[in-house]
C-alpha cells in the first residue's frame, strides 16, 4: 500500500500505508476483494511463481545470498 489503506475480502484489518499484503494461491480461488478505505488511496500488486529459495534484501538489493548483496555495495564504493 503506497498510500491510504487497503481491506481485503472480507478481513476487517485495514492494510495502511506501506503495508505488504500476501494473498493466498489456494486452488480454486479465482479472484480478490480490494477496498480503499480512504479516498485517494494508491496501491501496487505483482504477482509471479514463488521462488523457493532464500532471499536476501538490503537497501535496494535483493539477491539469493548475502555474498551476492555484498558484491553490488562493494562494487558501488
């Protein structure tokens, strides 16, 4: 949630500002419920296959190890 809050389906707890929200991939589920709770709420959704493996985030990187967190910081000194 960039901005405003967000509820989802029927859940009554309000998502706010830079919330992240993980949405189920049950089967046989084919859709979500997204109400703004206030006006000019903003939001960003992405959706890809999970990755099955360690992730590691620092700043703006985000790699598979913390080797490979380390070498973008290093090269940017």
């Amino acid at each position: 949630v960039l901005k405003g809050g967000v509820q989802v389906g029927s859940d009554q707890i309000e998502n706010k500002q830079y919330h992240t929200v993980v949405l189920s991939a049950e089967e046989n589920e084919n859709g979500v419920q997204l109400t703004a709770m206030e006006d000019g709420t903003e939001l960003m959704m992405a959706a890809g296959e999970p990755l099955d493996q360690e992730v590691v985030q620092y700043g703006p990187f985000v790699m598979t190890s913390r080797d490979e967190v380390r070498k973008p910081l290093l090269d940017c000194g």
